[in-house]
C-alpha cells in the first residue's frame, strides 16, 4: 500500500502544486509525443457488439487526436491473453510482446500481477484523466478482488450484479436469495446460471457464498484451507437444494451471460443476470430482449466491481497503451460508455467532481427503461479475495461438474 | 526441378521436415512440461505430478471416455452412412443430385454448422417453433435436455453431419477410377444385387483410398474443440474443451497438468484409431468370408431406401442449418415461438462487412498462400516421385500425413513455445507455416490419387518429341490435371480458413481472420452477428470450390476430352 | 431355325437407343440357343450401348424403345442382377483383391450350399480351361490369356441363361487370341446359350460362325433378318 499511498500523494501535489503540475504535463507530452504513430494491440473480450462498436469509436477518436492506431483483438477469454504474455515471458520476450493493452480484473490480473507479467507499476495514476477517477467511493477502482492495484491497471467502467426478469411472466421478483430459491422450487427449469469456472457462474458463487456465509469478512481474506469446507458448507446445502430445479435440472448450464439473456428472451429462464446494470435496457434497445424486461437486485446487495485495462510488461507501445486507457477514462469517451444504447457501462468517474460541461452530460443522461436508478442498486459487497475463484470452481466441479461416475 | 535419382528423394525429406519438424518439436513441447520439466515457470525437475494431479481432477475417466465415444461413433457412423448410401445408389440419378448438394457443405465450417445445428433442435429451436403453440401446445420452450446432452448424442450429431460430406468427397474421389463402372457391371451380370457389389467388389479395391481419410476424421472427432464447445456435454465436457480451459487457466502452474492431459489426449485418440483397425480388421474377415458364399442379395430395393434416409437426413439437417444461418443473420429480434424473425435488421450485416472486411481479406491472404504453397509442394513431391527409379518406401509418407493423425491439441502448445522462440510469433509468416502444417497433408491427400491415375504415356509421348521435364510438366502434366489441382488448392483453402487454435496461438491475436472473430463473437450470446459471421467463414471456401469447377470447363469448353465424366 | 413363333434364345425386339435426341442405332433380330451374332461396327456405332440395354446397364442419358426377351420373358425392366446374362468385357477383369478361386466361388450360385462342392466346382472350371492348381494364385500374377478363361469360367459358373462379349479377346496376342477364343465358343455352344459378340475384328467374326450384323453408318444397316445374311462379305476372302 505505500506505493499507493506515494501515488495519492503525488496526485495531490499535482492539484496543489502548480510547479509539480507542470512537470507532470511535460511527461504527458513526452508519452503523447512517443505515442504517435505506435499501434496498441487491444486483447479484449468480443463477444458483445455493442462493446466491439463502442471500442471501435474510441481507436477511431485517438487516432484521430494522437495519431494513435488502436487494433481490438477479439477475445473469447481474456485468460488465454494471460497464457500468452506468459508465453511470450517463458522464452524471454522481454520487449515487442504481441499483447499492448488488456481488458481486465480479478483474478487474471492477480495472476498476471503476481507471475510479473505486468507493465511498471504507477503509470495508471500518471494519467492526466486519472484525476477525475472516483477513488473514495468506489473504492474498487484501486482494489481489484481485494488487490491492489498499484496503478498497474487503469479503471475501465463499473460493474455490479443484477438480475433481469420479464415484467410479463414474473411480477414480483425475489428479494434475496431464498427468495429465489423459492421461486426456482415453484418454477422449475426456468432459472439458471452459467456454468463455473464461466465468469458470471462464479460470480453467482460468489454471490450466494456472501449471502450464506456465517461471516462475510473471511472473504476478504486468501482462503484457508482448513476452514474452507465449512465455511463453504452453507453454500452447498443451497446449491443442493436448488440444482434439481434448476433449467434441465442442472445436467447443463448455460455457456455465459449472453447465452443466458438469449434463454431469458427466448423465455426458456425466467430470470437472468448480468454484471453491467444497463445491460437490459441496452439490450432492449437493440432488440436482443423484450420491451418487458426489468431488473432487480438483492435488498442485502449485490457483488460490484470494477474492470480495468493493464499493459503487459513486454508492450511494444507502451505510450500509446497509455494514450488510449487515458482516453478511455476521459468524460466524454465515459459518458458515452454509460448510454444504453451504445454500452449502458457505469462510469468509473467522479461526477459530482466533474467540470460542468461534463457534469451535465452525465446529468441529462436516459438510463433506459430497465436500468434501476444508482439509488436503487442496493450495496455493493466486495468481491472476495481472488483466491476464493479457484477454490470455489474446484469444489464446484467436483460436485455438480463431474457427472455420475 | 530436381533430377532424376535413386538416391534419397530430397523433396520429401525436405516437406516432411518442414512439417513433421515443426510437429515433433511441439510435441516435446508438451511431453517435458506434461513431466514436470518447465524452467520458466520454475519447475526444473523431472516428476510425475502433473499426471497426479491430472487423474484427481473430477470426472476425468467420464470425460475421456466421451472423448472416445462420441469422437468414435461419430466417425464408423459417418463412414457407415457414406459407404451404404454410396452401395446403394452409386451411379443412379439420385446419386448424382445429391453429390451436387454435398460438395457445397464440405465449404461450410465445424463451428458454423454447429451453431446452426443448435439453433435447429434446442428446445427454442427452430424445429421446435414450427410446431409451437399449435400442434404442441409450448408457448414457451419446453425444459428438455436436447444441447449439451450429458452423453454426448447432440455432439455426435454435430460431428456427423460435418463428416459425412468429407467423407463422401473422399469416396466419391475414390470411386472415381478407371474400370470401377465395368466392375459394377462385371457384379450384376453374375447376378448381384447393387448393395453385394459394392460391399464384395467395389469397396476392397477403393477402401484403401478411403482409409487414411477416415483415420483423419476419427483423430479429429476424438480431439475436436468447437464442435464441443458448441454442441457437447459440460458436466463434464470432452478432454478436449477441458485442455484448453486448463491450457487457458490463469493459474500457469495448470500448464503442467495440462501437458499431461494434452499427453493423455494423445492416447485417447491412438486408443480409438486402434480400435477402429481392430474393429476394421473383423470386417475384412467377415466381409472376406461372405466372397464365397455366392448370395446375391438381389431384393435390395429395401436396403437401398432404408440406406437413403441418413444420407437425405444429414444434406437436410445441413441444409437448414445453413437456411437458418442465414435468416439469423438479418434478424434483430426472433424469439420463441415466432417461426420467423419478428424484426429484421440488416445495419449488423453492414456493420459485419465493414468490420469483418480486414479479417475476411487476411483470411483470404492466408489461404490462398497456404493452397497456393501446400499445391505447390504437392505437385513438386509427385512429380518428382515419378522420376525415382527405386520404388517409395512408406515410411516418410506416413510422416507427411502425422498432422492429420495427432490431435492438434497435443503438440499446439509446443509448436507455440517454439514459434516464440524463433521470434516469429504474430507474423503472417509464422501463421502461414503454421497453417501450412495442416493443410499440406489435405493437399497431398487429395491431389496424388489423381497424379498417379494420370496416365504415364502422356509423359513418355511428350518427352519421344524431346520436351524437357519442366516442360513436360508445365504444358502436359499440369493442364491434364488443371481439374483436380484447382480442386486441391480448394480443399486446402477450406482448411486454411478452418483453423481456429493455430491461428490464435501463433498468430499471438495480431493474425485476425474470421475464424478467431466468429469464435470471440459466438462467446457472446448474439445470434445476428455469430449467424454472420460463419456466413463469412464460409465465403472463401465456396469461392474456391466454385472456382474449381468452373474454370476447367471454361478453360476446356472446347475439349471433349477433358470434361468432367461422372 | 425357325421363325419368330420359338421364344426360346435372346431375342431383341424393335430396339432403338438415342442420344441426347440423335439415333445412334436401331436393331431387331433373334439369337437362338447355341448360336452367335456377332456386331460389327467403327467405334462410336453404339457396339458397347446396346450391350449395356441388353444387360441392364444403359446410363441415364441415353433413351432407348424395344423390348429384350430371353427365352419368352421380357427382360427390359429388370434390373440387370436380375437378368441372368452373363458379360465378358475387353478385359477380363478379375476382381483384384480375390484369389483365382475365389473370383470363381464367387460366381457360384448360392443354391450350392455346401462349401466343399462349391470349391469341386471352381476346381473343376480350372481343370476345364487348363489351369488346374492356378486357384490359390493372385490374379494378377496370371497371363492376359489365363485371366481371360477365368474370366470366362467365371461368366459361366454364374449360370447365365445367356452371354454378351463385349471384344474380349482384343487384348490377346494373335496365337493365344485363336486358343481362347475357340475355348469360348465351344463352351457356349456346349451350354446352349445365346450368344451376342461385339468387335471389330474379321477374325472374330469368321470363327463365330453365326450371322453378322453391321452397325454403322455407311450401310445404315437395321434389323438382323435372314436376308442380311449373305452380307457376310468378310468370311470368305
């Protein structure tokens, strides 16, 4: 933490300071001069097109701007990109990796954080946009699962759990998680969940882990073994419980996310959910889902985090890496993130802090018919510490994942 | 061109070390690591853990025997279908409407097919929309468990319905020899049913064509990544899909573990190739046996329509996947129970070109160098073969066809390790060899039956005029085999532009095509842009077949002679 | 010889095989047991289609009118296992991954049960063609003429109730080619069987002994009756 701490103090210097501004100003100029004309390799997942526009219009804006030329590499899963900087570090490709710039969080930046995979730390913090970044409330935007970022990803947008239901086949959805376990045994085959170690299947363990757990502060902690069967053993009693109602009574599971709001449009599951509150309205809005569709969240909240984007330690352009995630974070580029219809993603910013031109943008902003107010999303629980995504997909797979042998 | 010599054949020393190299190499790529043996990582010595590690994860026999199952049944399912359709109605009209509806589909890849077969029989499904809320009385889907069936039943189907066309374009090639109708005819003169014939005269003499590809289709089926993704069982899932997650696993100690599945794969599908030339070893002997009998089985007529149905399944099943891809892929929204999109849009489709447009055009770079190349080679290594004096021994050709035989997975991230070593990796060029790998065996597959049927005396009347060899080659060999090489550089195209694991792995992301797109974007749940873009897969290999077909005839409008004889 | 009122033979009634629309012949005639036609004709005259009519093999694109009786039942729908015509080809086509014997086994009728009496019976077709001890041998491994009387030997086993000879000694040199041929002849006689050789060689022609047809377009010849007879220009030179 004492490099984090260095860094905020460095970023207060740099509002107080007119001086220290300056020769922040001359970096910046030095890292817009050396980025001109670099190419940004950007691995991030593909899977959503409204995502794939929005980053097309973001690589058309910076090269526009800084001369910089951003190409977003489809991924199906972002850990791959892990494998491959690993890759490329295991047969000592220092410099020139194929890997500029990465979307990210939670585990696989702790694993690439902690096998050294990552660009210096700092430079994140260095951004001239990082001033606007909420650090006091959303203090997940410098705690990614609980680790620290050290300023080695830069915030991207904000996510926190939600679930989506259509308003026609479901009026009152449930409250909290027994409630949807009630609702499961009187539905059978109508809800699901995607199948660990799928991210969103995870989160829901993690979910419901936070729900059931005796105490909710282990979580935050690596896991230990010793204690984990027991501390996971309430979990696994619900899991028991509502696997036989479960959409073909758990034998299979939907792929991920989308593939589970595709069930909820076709009406297979009643309910869905999604990581992004703005998911459903942004999906109604391009057809993906019915006009009917609403969310809901737990009255005792639901897991938030943030995604970020990290720079392998082997970039080939570095500068321009930095040049886009500085872009990302700008308030225009992340006002138009949060419009339903082109992304519906939280902003990582401060808005109440924001020049009032950009205030305004965000303040005028129709979140769409489905996405709940940011008072009505309920608490945010901290994701656990990123050691409880292994442990609980293992103890998972081994249950419900290894068929009748 | 290389001279005539009985000394070692340079050409194939040279290809089977540009492509078996590669493949040994990664394969000691994945058998050190698999051992416990991966400095970078720290693990410096040699130990059995990772296979300990390997046997206590869950549902791990489960997963190998669905590898071996599903990848098995699907391949004598696959074959058993061709060889009976083809006994049947070989030679008859049918047989030739059909073979016009199968070519196409060969062009159409794995995972596209599988997604429009999903989209055909899931519960929501399109099968299941025609006759709902009316005859059934669903007006939501019902919660039936057809996709990701825990045996393995959808994926099997999956897999056939993609084979068959392979394996009846290998047939149909093998069939295609000289003297094959007079033996027909020799067959029922003597007073055999059409289905005796085939089975007791035909099949011995065109197996052995058939054989390596059908060996092919079974390593593949044992080891097939997409298919299952797409289609498969996930509690738990084949081998294959598991490899690749714990390949992907951020926790890069798994790489160790996953050596060792990659190993384990490895038999797996030596397991099942084994079984099959056991299981092909009892036929011969029975089949042999029933030479002598002298039954006629002349009232076929059952058979022959019983043995019509699978075939008219598969072209069908096929055929509305692909219809269905295409209604996809101008649909905003279609939901269960509406039989047709309740809104269209064709904004993705712009959106699709105009994104798609640069991966299409390096997928398209891609394969026509790789078919380029991989013909080239082949032509080069036959043509020099006709010039050696001492007959081939089989050895290095077994060599040539080891990518085809080995799971791809099994030596992939090797060949990934080793690519980075050299420094190559994300570079056209590197993904160029890599595709070269598995291409070359299909060019070499499909272009030296042809070669060696090519008659010999064409050669011999060119070089009495006093033609050089180049010569011979370029105005008498090449033209007289214009047909069959452009349908080799089609097929190899098609491949090309199949590969998905290689083109990621080497291609470290930089090396975009459509394949690595429509993966990432079929990882989504949007069924527009996942219809489109296997439309677009399979853009180059239709050109490509189209091609074949129509510039010969073009180009020999005027020669009876070089008609295409069917 | 009598007129048409006998059924008994091959008998070729009224046919005509176009294609694409064009005539390419048109033929009626009788071939009574133990007796040979023999069709002359250039290549391209239609020898080898009107062959595949008669034995069930003509390809879809080409038309054909007429009828085929053999011994008084109308073949022309049959399918052709189900016609009993024996055809030896210009090769002699032994199935290449059989031994000798089995290409003869074969051809025996499945009526004969027992496998002992089924190899008698090859043994016995080798012995008749003078080629005993030849049945354990590959195919391959035999001379053109060799393979040809097995081949013959083959046709025959089958029981055909007649044979169609489609220039089968046309690969045969020209002492063995008189040896084999003879061999064929006396054998069809032997059996009674109808007889329809096509070539273009004289030779042929003059040892089959029987009436000869031409098939092409210069004498625009149609119809096999007795009066075509004494066209038989080139038996007597």
């Amino acid at each position: 933490m004492n490099r984090l701490l260095a860094a905020f103090v460095g970023l207060t210097g740099m509002i107080a300071a007119p001086f220290a501004a300056t020769a922040q100003e001359q970096d910046w100029q030095s890292v817009l001069e050396d980025a001109k004309g670099q190419t940004v390799y950007f691995h991030a997942w593909g899977g959503e097109p409204r995502i794939n526009a929005y980053i097309q219009w973001a690589a058309r804006e910076v090269e526009r701007d800084f001369g910089v030329r951003v190409v977003h590499v489809k991924v199906s899963d972002t850990a791959s990109v892990v494998s491959q900087v690993l890759a490329e570090k295991s047969v000592g490709k220092e410099s020139g990796g194929a890997v500029d710039l990465i979307w990210i969080n939670g585990e696989n930046f702790a694993s690439m954080k902690e096998n050294g995979l990552l660009a210096e730390p700092g430079w994140a913090e260095t951004l001239p946009n990082w001033q606007y970044v909420d650090v006091e409330n959303k203090p997940t935007v410098i705690v990614d699962f609980t680790v620290p970022t050290d300023g080695q990803e830069s915030p991207w947008g904000m996510a926190k759990l939600v679930f989506m239901y259509d308003s026609t086949r479901l009026e009152t959805p449930p409250s909290d998680l027994s409630g949807l376990l009630e609702y499961a045994r009187n539905n059978p085959g109508r809800f699901s969940y995607p199948q660990p170690p799928n991210f969103y299947g995870t989160t829901f363990l993690k979910q419901a882990l936070a729900d059931t757990v005796a105490d909710r502060d282990v979580l935050s902690r690596p896991v230990d073994s010793a204690t984990f069967d027991e501390t996971v053993a309430p979990l696994f009693e619900f899991l028991d419980e509502l696997h036989p109602h479960l959409w073909r009574q758990g034998k299979t599971f939907p792929k991920n996310a989308a593939d589970m709001r595709r069930l909820l449009a076709d009406s297979e599951l009643d309910i869905a959910f999604s990581f992004n509150p703005g998911d459903a309205s942004g999906a109604i809005a391009n057809g993906e889902l019915p006009e009917t569709v609403r969310t809901f969240v737990f009255e005792d909240g639901t897991i938030g985090n943030t995604h970020f984007v990290a720079i392998p330690f082997n970039s080939s352009a570095q500068p321009g890496a930095q040049v886009f995630a500085n872009f990302l974070l700008s308030p225009m580029a992340q006002t138009r993130k949060q419009e339903p219809e082109i992304w519906g993603d939280p902003t990582v910013l401060n808005v109440a802090a924001l020049p009032a031109n950009e205030k305004a943008l965000f303040d005028t902003m129709d979140l769409g018919p489905a996405t709940l107010l940011p008072e009505e999303l309920g608490p945010v629980l901290p994701e656990p510490h990123p050691s409880w995504v292994s442990a609980l997909e293992e103890a998972w797979l081994e249950r419900y994942g290894a068929g009748s042998e | 061109m290389p001279k005539a010599t009985g000394g070692p054949d340079i050409p194939t020393i040279l290809v089977v070390s540009l492509l078996a190299g590669p493949v040994c190499a990664g394969l000691a790529g994945t058998v050190l690591p698999a051992f416990g043996y991966l400095p970078v990582l720290g693990y410096h010595t040699f130990s059995l853990a990772p296979f300990w590690e390997l046997f206590r994860m869950p549902g791990l026999s489960t997963s190998v025997l669905l590898s071996f199952g599903t990848g098995l049944a699907a391949s004598i399912l696959s074959l058993a279908i061709v060889l009976l359709f083809t006994a049947a109605w070989s030679g008859t009209r049918t047989f030739h409407r059909l073979t016009r509806f199968l070519s196409p589909l060969l062009s159409v890849p794995h995972a596209a097919a599988a997604i429009g077969l999903a989209f055909l029989i899931a519960p929501s499904g399109f099968l299941a929309r025609l006759v709902s809320p009316w005859a059934t009385g669903w007006t939501r889907p019902p919660d039936l468990l057809i996709l990701n069936d825990p045996a393995g039943y959808a994926m099997t189907l999956g897999l056939v319905a993609k084979e068959v066309p392979f394996l009846f374009l290998m047939t149909l090639a093998a069939l295609n020899r000289p003297h094959i109708r007079d033996y027909y005819k020799a067959g029922a003169s003597l007073g055999y049913g059409r289905m005796s014939t085939f089975f007791k005269l035909i099949l011995p003499q065109i197996y052995p064509l058939i054989r390596l590809p059908m060996l092919a289709v079974i390593a593949y089926s044992t080891s097939v990544v997409d298919v299952a993704q797409i289609l498969g069982p996930t509690t738990p899932a084949p081998l294959a899909p598991r490899l690749v997650s714990w390949m992907n696993d951020p926790d890069l100690a798994k790489r160790l573990m996953a050596s060792a599945g990659a190993l384990l794969q490895l038999a797996v599908s030596a397991g099942a190739l084994l079984t099959y030339l056991g299981l092909e070893r009892l036929v011969t002997l029975w089949l042999t046996s029933r030479f002598e009998s002298g039954h006629r089985r002349r009232g076929d007529a059952l058979g022959r329509q019983a043995a019509l149905v699978p075939m008219l399944l598969v072209i069908a099943i096929m055929t509305a996947s692909l219809a269905l891809l295409g209604l996809w892929s101008a649909a905003r929204s279609w939901w269960f129970p509406a039989a047709l999109p309740q809104r269209w849009g064709i904004e993705r489709m712009f959106d699709a070109f105009g994104m798609g447009g640069p991966a299409l055009f390096a997928t398209l770079a891609i394969a026509a160098a790789a078919a380029g190349i991989a013909t080239a080679l082949a032509l080069w290594l036959l043509e020099a073969r006709g010039h050696r004096k001492v007959p081939l021994r089989g050895r290095l050709n077994t060599l040539i066809f080891l990518p085809l035989l080995l799971p791809q997975i099994s030596f992939l991230f090797g060949l990934q390790m080793l690519f980075l070593l050299a420094g190559l990796s994300g570079s056209f060029e590197a993904v160029l060899l890599a595709h070269l790998i598995f291409v070359f065996p299909y060019a070499f597959l499909a272009l030296s039956d042809p070669w060696n049927r090519l008659d010999p005396r064409y050669a011999k009347a060119a070089a009495s005029t006093g033609a050089s060899r180049a010569r011979i080659f370029w105005q008498i060999q090449l033209p007289l085999l214009l047909r069959p090489v452009l349908v080799t550089a089609a097929v190899a195209a098609a491949v090309s532009v199949g590969q998905y694991l290689p083109t990621l792995m080497i291609g470290a992301g930089r090396i975009v095509t459509v394949t690595t797109e429509s993966v990432a974007l079929a990882s989504g749940g949007n069924r527009q842009v996942a219809a489109l873009y296997a439309l677009l897969q399979l853009i180059i290999p239709l050109v490509g077949f189209s091609l074949a077909a129509l510039v010969p005839s073009i180009v020999f409008r005027h020669r009876a002679a070089m008609r295409l004889e069917r | 010889m009598t007129g048409s009122g006998d059924s008994s033979g091959l008998r070729l009634k009224n046919v005509g095989i176009r294609l694409n629309g064009q005539p390419l012949l048109e033929i009626d005639c009788h071939i009574l047991p133990g007796t040979i036609l023999t069709i002359m004709g250039e290549s391209g005259s239609g020898k080898s289609s009107l062959l595949d009519f008669i034995a069930g093999f003509l390809r879809p694109d080409f038309q054909s009118e007429g009828n085929v009786f053999l011994n008084g039942e109308d073949l022309t729908f049959l399918p052709a296992q189900e016609r009993h015509i024996g055809l030896m080809f210009q090769a002699p086509l032994l199935f290449p991954h059989m031994s000798v014997l089995q290409n003869l086994l074969f051809a025996i009728p499945p009526k004969i049960r027992a496998r002992a009496e089924r190899r008698q019976l090859a043994q016995q077709a080798l012995e008749d063609v003078g080629l005993a001890g030849f049945g354990a041998r590959d195919p391959a491994t035999l001379s053109g003429g060799q393979q040809t009387r097995v081949a013959l030997m083959r046709t025959l086993l089958a029981e055909p109730r007649a044979l169609l000879l489609d220039e089968p000694f046309s690969s045969l040199d020209q002492t063995r080619r008189s040896d084999v041929r003879d061999l064929v002849f006396r054998l069809a006689r032997a059996n009674d069987l109808p007889v329809l050789l096509v070539t273009h060689d004289e030779e042929d022609a003059r040892s089959a002994g029987g009436m000869v047809h031409f098939l092409d377009g210069t004498t625009n010849e149609n119809g096999c009756s007795e009066t075509r007879q004494p066209q038989i220009a080139v038996s007597e030179r």
